[in-house]
C-alpha cells in the first residue's frame, strides 16, 4: 500500500526545526544588536573583537562548508536522515558530530564579535541551544537508522571537538 506524502508543516521529519533555524539565524544577522542599558562597546577592544570575529565567521564557514562536501549526497537541512543515508564518520566528522551545525555556530559567535553586538552575542548563546536541541531528535533518528551509531557518540564529541 502507497501512503500518501504528508505536507511540510506537520513536522514529520523535522521541518519545522529548520523553519526555527532560519528564523534564527535571521535574528543573528538582522535583529537588533544592542539595547539600552547595554554597556558600550569598548573603543580599545574594537579592532581586536573585529579581527577575532572575522576569524571565526572564516573557521566557522570552512567547517561547514568542508563538513557538506563530506556529506555528499547525505546532505539535507532535516534533522531525520534521508531515505538512502549512509553514516558518515569521516573527515570533519571524525572530530565532532555535527560540523555543520559547529561551524554555524563559530560564525554566529564571530558575526557577534565583529559587528560589536551584545545582544548578538545572546542570539549566538540561544542558537547553540537550538543546535543542541535539534542534534538531540537527529540523533535519536540516526541511532534508529544506525544502530552502530552509539558507539560514534561515545568516541566523538556532539558540537565541541574533545569538550561538549
């Protein structure tokens, strides 16, 4: 028996993870960046949180980028896998679990740095949080998929490579 496709906005596979994304990452990049009451941004610190903030937005876009290629054909912004996923634990993926959404937050945290955004900054915080949500439901489908993929969550860290 054929079932029929269900819609996008139920959810089924994750979707509305990746609508809560996109606003997000939106937020980071369009919200507003300070509020009143916020201290300034310190003139003598400027040029460094520029350069360590550009630094960052560039090691984070490697990751992510890298971390896509080695996907392949695997890629998708869903957190359920795809219908012919492979488990890919190699390359970027030997060092943490889920590059893309590492380097993501890196150029966040630098996006942050660079524009002298506190409340950036706090998007950037709750970003990591999403991330850490969504890769929780993600792995719970690729435990489902893969059953060796536990052995993997032991041996390599979730978002920070040897930390967390």
């Amino acid at each position: 028996m054929h079932s029929a496709k269900q819609p996008w906005w139920r959810g089924r596979r994750g979707e509305w993870f990746v609508v809560l994304q996109a606003f997000l990452i939106a937020l980071i990049l369009f919200g507003p960046r300070t509020a009143p009451g916020l201290p300034p941004r310190p003139e003598t610190a400027a040029a460094v949180t520029s350069v360590v903030g550009a630094l960052l937005i560039a090691a984070g876009l490697a990751m992510s980028v890298a971390a896509a290629l080695h996907l392949g054909s695997n890629l998708t912004p869903l957190p359920h896998p795809k219908e012919h996923a492979t488990l890919v634990v190699t390359g970027p993926y030997r060092w943490v679990r889920h590059p893309i959404y590492s380097g993501l937050i890196l150029m966040a945290v630098g996006w942050a740095l660079f524009i002298h955004g506190w409340l950036t900054l706090i998007y950037a915080a709750g970003l990591w949080l999403f991330f850490d949500i969504k890769s929780r439901r993600e792995e719970r489908w690729l435990t489902e998929r893969f059953p060796h993929y536990t052995e993997y969550q032991q041996r390599v860290r979730k978002l920070i490579p040897f930390i967390y």
